[in-house]
C-alpha cells in the first residue's frame, strides 16, 4: 500500500479558502437585508475523494469545513471502497459522508445509489439542523447507470425547508426524464408554499433542463436575474460586435456599396437592449471550469450571495469546483 495523499487545505482558515474563487462567477445581492437569518449550502461532486490517483479525502474533510456552511449537498460519495482502502495507508474506515461530517454537521445521511462488488457511492446531505426526514429515491433510467435523488427536509429558523441532492445522468435523453421524475417527485410529496433548494450535479452541459424546471417547479437559478463579471463581459463584447456591424454596414451605404434597413437606422446598439440573464456558473473542469454542470436551484428563498469556489486548492481536491451560496427566506 502507499498514501499519495498531499496537505494543501489543512493549514489553511476559512476566509483564506472562500477567497479562493473564480471572481467572474460570483454575484451578490445587496438588497438582501443584513440583519435576516442566512442558510449557507454548498454543492460540490467530491469525485469520491480521489483525483490524480491521490487521495484527498482528508483534505476535502479540512475545505468542507473551512466552509462553515449550514447544509452540503454532496455527489460521488462512497459508502465503501475496498479498492482505495487498500490503495492508500489512512484511507477511512468509516463511510465517507460520516467521515467528512466529523462534529461539523449534527445530521449526515447517504443515499446508495452504484453498487459493485468492491463498494458503492451515490449522494450525501450534511446538516447542521436535524432532518425531519429523509429518502433516497431511485431515478436510475437504464442499467448503464445508477442514479438518485435524496430527499430530506429539514427546519430552518421555524419552517420546514425541503432539499433535493441529484446527480443526473450521463446521456441528454436519460437526464430529460430523470428531470421529469425530480419534476414529480416534487409535485407530490413537496407543498406549493414550502422553501425548496435542488442542487447537484446536473451533467448538463448543453444547458436545456433549466427551462423545463423553471416553468414546472417555479425554482430559479441562483445566478440567473444576476450578471456575473464573465457574463458582462460577454454581454459588453457582443454589444461591440453589433456597433462595428452598424457602423460598417452605415459606411458601406454612404459610400452606395450597400443599401440596407439595419445600415441607416438611429436606434443605437446599448448593452440595456441585447442584456440577458446569466446562465449558470462555469463548474468544470474545476481546473478550467468551461461546462456549467453543478447547479443550484430555490424556491421560497432569495439569493443573497453566491460564488463559485475555483481558486489553486479547491482545483485539487475535485474535478468540479463547489457552488457555495447564502439564502433567506421569502419571508425574512
């Protein structure tokens, strides 16, 4: 056996890691009353503790931690591994959502979802607030691939808050109808008027299940109605690329190269008429981030904050980077 297990994270405070951000997905809002009660979660896939063939475990328990959050939403957890166990010399001999829970969350439950014959992984709630109840339900849409959604509620500052934790699958078709079965699931065992938060990993790189669940659940995004740094950005050089057009297709129509409607009209291209609202933050690779896969969605909750946690240390402990976000009831 060896250990090939690095210490980046241990020495480091809480601030020092949450500093450690992509800066371009990050937003806030200010009209969020700072004397209201805030529910910080985080979402993060932890690869199941190893990356690089080397084991993080240890250092994923340490930045789990420095997040102070109230409730994680965690994905590719294991419940066992004989394979890392006898890979690496202090490799867990506990199941990993009891492990990475330590003292920090008085409530930790996992939901199995792979099963072989050297040990299992599926998704885990961490809490600090005791759990009312909680479900795995199997979404699984093939036998190529297991999948789940664990359900728990749980009781913040006197009202019952309902989380989804999801890992969705690989295949765009598949993940459609595990959407759908999510779609369902809360329909019927989540009231209309209760706190909801969804966050996982979603696979969703193409970026087409966000609609179906806005216009079913009447969830949103907690980037969406913000525009992050990277947004604007792309925004400003979109607006660029529409002056220049205006300007040259004016030019050729002086000139009478061209005549066209769009070269002689006076409406001036501004950011305000071509803005849109963010799409959801850049999660992977948490080396790179490109795809926007790892999403949270609310409901009966407002967004005061949220970032996405990227910096040099949080790139070696996962191949996604974690979503971390603060919440307030509707009601706050």
């Amino acid at each position: 056996m060896h250990d090939a297990n690095e210490s980046p994270v241990n020495e480091l405070d809480e601030e020092a890691l949450t500093q450690e951000r992509d800066a371009s997905e990050a937003i806030a809002d200010e009209t969020v009353p700072k004397t209201a009660k805030r529910l910080r979660i985080a979402t993060y896939n932890i690869h199941k503790g190893v990356t690089s063939r080397r084991n993080r475990i240890h250092d994923l328990r340490a930045g789990l931690h420095a997040l102070n959050a109230d409730v994680l939403f965690l994905q590719e957890v294991q419940g066992r591994s004989d394979l890392h166990a006898g890979q690496f010399d202090n490799w867990p001999d506990i199941a990993q959502h009891t492990f990475l829970a330590g003292d920090h969350w008085a409530e930790a439950v996992y939901g199995r979802n792979s099963v072989r014959e050297d040990g299992d992984h599926g998704n885990a709630v961490l809490s600090r607030f005791p759990l009312v109840s909680h479900e795995n339900i199997d979404i699984s849409d093939h036998r190529f691939e297991s999948r789940g959604l664990l359900h728990c509620e749980f009781d913040f500052d006197g009202v019952k808050v309902h989380c989804i934790c999801a890992h969705l699958g690989l295949f765009e078709e598949s993940r459609v109808r595990q959407a759908d079965a999510m779609i369902a699931r809360i329909r019927s065992h989540v009231p209309a008027d209760a706190p909801l938060v969804i966050a996982g990993d979603f696979n969703d790189w193409r970026h087409r299940l966000g609609k179906r669940l806005v216009e079913n659940l009447g969830v949103h995004e907690v980037f969406s109605g913000h525009e992050t740094r990277r947004a604007a950005l792309a925004r400003r050089a979109g607006v660029y690329v529409a002056q220049q057009r205006v300007r040259l297709r004016r030019t050729l129509d002086a000139s009478g190269i061209m005549t066209t409607s769009e070269a002689t009209t006076t409406e001036p291209v501004t950011a305000k008429k071509t803005r849109r609202l963010a799409v959801p933050a850049r999660t992977f690779p948490a080396a790179f981030p490109l795809l926007r896969l790892d999403r949270v969605y609310v409901r009966g909750l407002r967004i005061a904050s949220a970032q996405v946690l990227s910096g040099p240390t949080w790139r070696k402990l996962s191949d996604h980077a974690p979503i971390l976000a603060e919440l307030v009831l509707d009601s706050a």
